[in-house]
C-alpha cells in the first residue's frame, strides 16, 4: 500500500467481525511494531497478546469499574453491560516494558511510536486497530495484571485491540498543520 493512503486511510476501529486474526497476521503486525525506534536502541518493548474471549471480556469490565471510579461524570455511560472498553475484539495486545523508574518515559514514548507502526501494518493487512487508553488504568491493579499475563515487574504502557472491521471505515479528517513558529 502506498504510504500516504495507509498514514491517511488508517482510522480507529470499534466494531469487529468474530472472524479471528492469524498467528501469522498477528506476528507480522508485532515485526512491524519492533522496526519502531527506541531510545538508545535498547529496544525495551514485550508483548502480550490475548486471544482469550473471556480474559478479554475481563479487561473490560475491570476497565469500566476504574473508569467509573476516576470519573464520576462517566459512571452512566460506563454502567452499561455492552463492551464498551474492547468492542468484543477478537485480539487485545498489550505492549509492556519492564518498570525502572529512570527509563518510564523513554519507555512509554518507544511503545506509542511502535504502536503507530503496528497501526499502520495492520491496516495494510486489512485488518483494525483502536488504542485502548482506558485499559492502562489497570496499571493500578496488580492483580489484574497478574491475571492477564503481564509479570509483576512489567509496566503495561499501550494497550490495543486488532481485528477483522465489521465495516468499511469513513475517511479521517485532520486539520491543517498548525505551525506556532516558523524560524529562519
Ligand atoms: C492515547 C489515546 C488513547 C485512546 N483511547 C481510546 C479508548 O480508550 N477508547 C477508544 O475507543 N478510542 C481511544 N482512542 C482512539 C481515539 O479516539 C482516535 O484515535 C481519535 O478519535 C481519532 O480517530 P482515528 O484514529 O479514527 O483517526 C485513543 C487514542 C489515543 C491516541
């Protein structure tokens, strides 16, 4: 795919067929994340991929009861019992780094560049994205984050859903460039 129409024509995705993703599918889209810069090259980035309804189903609802925690004004729009957090996505990936206080900037700035990649990748595949910021919230849970795969010492820094979309997205719109200044 030319590059401009995958930069342009990539749009957040939130409704998905049943239809899973192939290992392979799923492995290309993670190469793509990994050709990413890191700072230093240290190239920091682990993945957890769930394919699991149920675990996924998990996140979710956890998700909803710290989003209504941390923001009185959602409580009724996250009361209700759709998934709202993960659209019933065949596949969630959490992209991790391990904790160390000196490197969690670097860390999460790696994984989001990454991230973009893999965005990019899958939609040349055919296949839908949507970052899932919410989801970090769970980062305050350990638990929780025991219970879905990611080590106690490991950060959950992005967290994303990849699928097959029920439907053919709508073009994106953007504004222009909004330059503060241009110095020569
Ligand atoms: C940091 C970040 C967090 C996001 N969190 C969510 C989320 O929790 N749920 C969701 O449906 N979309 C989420 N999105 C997707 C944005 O809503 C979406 O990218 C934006 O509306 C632009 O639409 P587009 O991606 O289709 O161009 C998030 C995007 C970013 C960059």
């Amino acid at each position: 795919m030319e590059l401009d129409a995958c930069i342009k024509g990539r749009r957040s995705v939130r409704a998905y067929t049943d239809e899973p993703v192939s290992k392979e599918q799923i492995e290309t889209v993670l190469e793509a994340g990994t050709w990413a810069p890191t700072g230093m090259y240290r190239e920091p980035l682990r993945f957890v991929v769930i394919e699991d309804k149920n675990l996924i189903r998990y996140v979710s609802d956890e998700t909803k009861a710290l989003v209504k925690q941390a923001m009185p004004q959602m409580v009724k729009q996250f009361s209700t019992k759709e998934d709202i957090i993960c659209y019933n996505v065949p596949v969630l990936i959490l992209v991790c780094t391990e904790k160390d206080a000196q490197w969690s900037q670097v860390n999460l700035l790696d994984s989001v560049l990454a991230t973009q990649n893999m965005f990019l990748k899958a939609y040349e595949l055919g296949l839908g994205t949507c970052y899932m910021g919410f989801i970090a919230l769970l980062n305050s849970k350990p638990e929780v984050l025991k219970k879905i795969g990611i080590p106690q010492n490991y950060d959950m820094t992005v967290p994303f859903i990849l699928g097959h979309p029920k439907t053919k997205q709508g073009a994106g719109k953007r504004k222009k460039p909004n330059v503060l200044k241009w110095i020569k």
